[in-house]
C-alpha cells in the first residue's frame, strides 16, 4: 500500500505541474539514503499516556476528528524542546534558538497580500533555525485529510523556498511532511531539485515517523549552530534577491 501510495502521488497533475514548473526531478535509483533515518526515540510516558487516550477518544472517527491534531503538534513540540534542553543551546534566549510558527503562508511577487488565501497556501507548521528573511527553515508540516492526493500541495510550498534560496546561492534542502496524524508523507528536496518522497503509517511504522522527525530536527539544530557566530545578516537578503517570503496569517475569528 505504502509504495502505491508514492506511485499515486507522482501520477497525480497537480505533483506533474509543481515538478515541471519548478524543474524537479526523482532523486536517482543509486542514492535512495534520504528520509532514511535510524534514529530512536522514546517517547517520554506522559507523551505515550497521551497518545493512547487519543486513541481511545477518537476511536471511530480517525484522523478527521477534531483532537486528531493533537499527536501531530504533540510530537513536533516534544522532539524540538527534547533536543534543546539536551544540546544546552547558547544564551541567546528562546527566539533565538529554534523553533516552529504556525499558519504561515509563502508570498511571491507575483501574489497578492490581501488575498484571502486558498487552503493548498497554507503551512501549518515551519521549523525555524534562523531568520524568517532569509528563509532560513528546513521543514515545514501541513495538516490535511487527504494527505497522499494533497502532497503537490506540500511540494509547491516547499520548492517556492527551495526556488528562493537557490537564486540566492544559499544550501536550498529542504524536508516537508504532510500527514493527517495517520498517513505521513515525507518529501525531501536537495540542492540538486531533486526529490524523494516517503510514506508511512503510524500504526505500524511509528518509530520510523519518529525517525525522520528527530533527523530533520537534529539538522536543524546543526544549521542554527553554523549561523550562531555571524553578526549580521547577509546583504542583500534571500527575500530581496527573490521577494520571497514567509507571512504569518490573520487568527481566524469564528461567530
């Protein structure tokens, strides 16, 4: 199921047009180690204790539940503070270390700031390691109910940074997931444009998800390391070079 869940995905227009659009291509046969990870992790109790009552509230209505969510920002948020409190990063308090935003969307010059945007526009997640001007995240999360036929979604977001920093001569990698707590897909692109994409089921493939998390996080947390010691930012910016940026949206307001 899982391999015909990949093969479905790079049949589909909307993956056909972002690839061609962006000039992606599939990551070749001899250098399949992306999304890869061996990495383990136990989940702390409380954090286990959480998930199995997930379980049992939801049972029945999987993934389109409302508290559904819950595992998705609950692992995301363990993992990242989990890696800080063990790497004992500098003094240069919270915001400056890194961290995930959320409800984000990519702008372009060509796209409008007022426009209200279209659900595939949305970034529900973006892991920061740096400064937002000059894009400086290397995975960003979507939510969606239907995560296999939405992932041209994820990759379009992805490869609008991916475009930036490489017209800035920046490292252009990036990972992205999309999942809706059940189904993961994993997508990751290399400075190459080259791209590989992974699914998984956390049923029975929980430790890999774990896995690749952690991995993108312990790069991120590499990344921050690198750029520490730099006293400005670079002149011009990726934003000035290829306007390009990463805007937070309005709080929706219900009634």
């Amino acid at each position: 199921m899982i391999e015909e869940d990949c093969a479905k995905i790079k049949t589909t227009k909307g993956h056909q047009h972002v690839a061609k659009a962006f000039g992606l291509s599939p990551t070749r046969w001899w250098n399949k180690r992306q999304l890869n990870a061996q990495n383990t992790w136990s989940a702390p109790d409380h954090l286990a204790c959480l998930w199995d009552d997930l379980e049992i509230v939801t049972a029945g209505k999987g993934s389109k539940h409302p508290l559904f969510s819950v595992r998705i920002e609950s692992l995301f948020l363990a993992l990242l503070a989990d890696n800080i409190k063990k790497e004992s990063l500098g003094p240069n308090g919270p915001q400056e270390l890194p961290h995930w935003s959320f409800r984000k969307r990519i702008l372009t010059r060509e796209m409008k700031d007022d426009k209200i945007p279209a659900p595939e526009d949305i970034i529900d997640y973006v892991l920061w390691y740096g400064h937002c001007l000059e894009l400086e995240t290397n995975m960003i999360v979507m939510k969606s109910e239907r995560p296999v036929p939405r992932s041209w979604t994820l990759l379009q977001n992805m490869s609008g940074i991916h475009h930036a920093r490489k017209l800035a001569e920046r490292d252009a990698v990036i990972y992205g997931v999309i999942t809706d707590g059940s189904k993961w897909v994993f997508i990751h692109l290399t400075n190459q444009s080259r791209y590989t994409i992974k699914v998984f089921a956390w049923d029975n493939e929980r430790d890999q998800i774990i896995g690749q998390v952690q991995n993108i996080i312990d790069r991120a947390v590499a990344l921050y390391r690198k750029i520490m010691s730099r006293s400005s930012l670079p002149k011009p910016t990726v934003h000035q070079i290829s306007r390009c940026r990463i805007r937070e949206l309005p709080a929706s307001c219900a009634g």
